[in-house]
C-alpha cells in the first residue's frame, strides 16, 4: 500500500515513525456490547508505545440521546488538550478489531478541521502479529491547544438524509450487513425498525476489508461500490447503524479520491425510530 498520513498508514510506516516528537497515537478501540469486549480494560492491559485512549462514547454529545453523537467543539476540544493533541501534530488512529471504529475518529478530527491524520491499516492485531512492541503505562500529555475550524458539509443530519432520500442525490450507502439493510435480521438496539432508508445502497463494511482486517485497494473498493450501484460521479452520504463503520466507508472513498462524502451521524439508530420517516425492506 501507499503511506498517506492523511488518509492510512501502514505498520512499517508507524514503526519507523513511532519515536516522532510530533506523533500522536490514539486508540480508539470501541465494540458493540454484544462483542463482550471492554476496550479500556484491553487499553491498560497493552497498547501501542505512546498511545492515548481515545474514549469514542464519552468524547461525545452527553445532550443527545443518540449513542456517541459529534461532541461539541468545545468539549472536544478541552479533551484534546487535556490528551496534549493540538496544531502541528500527526495523528495516527488504531483500534483494536483492525479496522472497526478507528475510522470515526479519524472522520471526526477531519470535521474539526484537522486534515493530518490517519488510521493504522490492520490495527493493532497486525502490529502485535508483526512482533511490534506493546506497553501498559498511559503517557503524561502536555497540554496542547488545538484550532478548530469545522466542516459542515462532512456531516449530515436526519432532515438532509431524508430530502437525499426523496431526491435520489447525494446517494445514501449504508455500512451494515445485509440482512440488517434488508430488514431480515433484527437490529442489536431495542426498539428500532427493520429495514434500510430508502433509495439507499448496500457496501457492507466487511467487503472493504481483507483477512487482516487491512482496507481493501483503491481499485478494488472502487468495484464493490460500483458493483454495489453507485454511481461515483456523484456526492455520497454514509450511514450505518450508529455512525461508525459509516466512517470505514468514509475513508474508503477519500483513499480512493472520492472527495464528495458526508457521514449521517445518527445513522440507523436515529432513521429507525423515528416514525416520521419511511423505511424500506429487501434489497435496494
């Protein structure tokens, strides 16, 4: 692959930069809590030389009633130089699946305006398979201020969704897998509808990912959007279930030049119960 720090990096590349002054690691490990995973708990047993936890439920909008809603900018900014990351530092984002919920970081850092940043391809169980070193001391940050300058048009709302919806532009394609989207399987939040936004597509985020849970090439990302029926030529809104695997679709399309995204943050479980809006069964 090709290092980009602003879109992935790959081990080799985070091991040769590791001891950066300007390196800052994150990990952003997050699971569903039917994985039966405890991503702080697995942070302070190993992680990465350097890294700070980056806590994706709590760095949040605590008014939302949402799960891990966009925080505001002030919160995240005041947890950001409490982490000591700020202007003029790489950001290099992992977690602890390969690639799960390291996206929606490095989505959210580039809607506060920071463009140098990236996610660790394979995460940390490739580094850990490649015999990289791992500890279980947190570092001591230093304050750092952070300038914010954020994008509005990264992100995207339920009323924006559902003119998208009735339009047919920006396309919607959504993260889950598919019987989720077809509304065969149940979904893993109580109280939800079954089914998908309609007019929607399906690139479930798996197909994006190799065996080692590395992003699949530009090209071939490229053909499972395309195979999936949708049209790259034009804008595109992800969406999920809760706003994170969104973001691995997110990321697939800026590594391969599609610059014309937005994330629907709050996704399926926002869509899903909300009884003004239609929602759609079987494939698209």
């Amino acid at each position: 692959m090709t290092d980009d720090p602003k879109t992935l990096v790959s081990t080799d590349w985070l091991a040769q930069h590791l001891k950066d002054p300007d390196l800052r690691l994150l990990d952003a490990s997050w699971y569903l809590p039917d994985a039966g995973r405890d991503a702080k708990a697995e942070y302070d047993e190993a992680h990465i030389p350097g890294a700070r936890f980056f806590d994706i439920d709590e760095i949040s909008d605590a008014r939302s009633d949402l799960p891990h809603m966009v925080p505001p900018v002030e919160k995240f900014m005041s947890r950001m130089r409490a982490m000591g990351v700020g202007d003029g530092h790489q950001v290099v984002v992992y977690d602890g699946a390969g690639i799960l919920s390291a996206p929606r970081v490095w989505w959210l850092f580039r809607l506060m305006g920071q463009e140098n940043v990236a996610v660790l391809d394979g995460g940390l169980p490739k580094w850990v398979a490649e015999g990289h070193p791992t500890e279980d001391m947190p570092p001591i940050p230093r304050d750092r201020h952070m300038t914010v300058r954020y994008q509005n048009a990264l992100v995207r709302d339920v009323t924006q969704v559902s003119q998208a919806s009735k339009l047919g532009e920006p396309q919607v394609v959504d993260a889950r897998a598919p019987a989720r989207f077809r509304g065969d399987a149940p979904e893993p939040r109580e109280g939800l509808r079954a089914g998908h936004i309609p007019g929607s597509r399906n690139v479930h985020y798996e197909t994006l990912l190799n065996d080692d849970r590395t992003l699949k090439s530009p090209e071939e990302t490229r053909a499972i959007f395309e195979a999936a029926g949708v049209d790259l030529g034009k804008p595109i809104i992800t969406s999920c279930g809760s706003g994170i695997t969104a973001a691995i679709l997110a990321l697939s399309l800026q590594r391969m030049g599609h610059r014309n995204w937005s994330l629907y943050d709050g996704s399926w479980t926002e869509w899903g119960m909300f009884p003004t809006v239609p929602v759609a069964t079987g494939d698209a």
